[in-house]
C-alpha cells in the first residue's frame, strides 16, 4: 500500500530523483525516510478529456496497489501517449520493471 505524494514530496523528486524511461511510462523516484508514497501525472498531450485521464489514473494506482513496492521510496508515474491502447498487463509489468 502507499500514500498519495504532496506537492512538496513530489517537488524534491522532480529535483533529486533518478528517472526511468519506459514505452508506456516514465519514472523518477527517491529514497526517503518516511513510508512509500506516489504519485501519478498524466498531460492533457497524453488524453484531452479530463475523463479519460482519471480513467489511466485508476488504471495505474490499481497496479501500484496490487504490486510489492519498495519501502521507503517516493515515485512520480508520468504516462506517455502509448498508455491508452496498451493492456493491462503489458501495463503491470512495464511498471513493475520501473518501480524496482
């Protein structure tokens, strides 16, 4: 299980963390002292309707859900305009991969 990141948790990611770069998705993340938090962002680039990027939101946050996070890590999840048409465990393993 993990928290929704803050503005301010995602702030330091954005400035320290390390990326991963996927098909689907890219990654940043770094180690922190507190418990596992993420994060998911998703440009109006990626799917113009504010529907269908909650839709990839509730896609994504339930294969963060179901997945063994590290512990003690904070993750920004950035989609990219591929995400759409793929399936859901092309999906699960390409994060799974990215999260490691």
């Amino acid at each position: 299980m993990f928290d929704r990141a803050k503005t301010k948790d995602v702030q330091e990611v954005i400035s320290k963390g390390k990326s991963k770069h996927f098909k689907n998705v890219s990654v940043r993340s770094i180690k922190t002292s507190s418990p596992t938090k993420a994060a998911v962002v998703i440009s109006k680039k990626v799917e113009k309707t504010a529907v269908g990027r909650n839709k990839i939101k509730r896609k994504i946050k339930e294969i963060l859900k179901e997945l063994k996070l590290p512990t003690k890590k904070t993750i920004i999840i950035y989609a990219k305009k591929g995400i759409i048409q793929t399936d859901r465990e092309a999906l699960k393993a390409e994060i799974q991969e990215a999260v490691k």
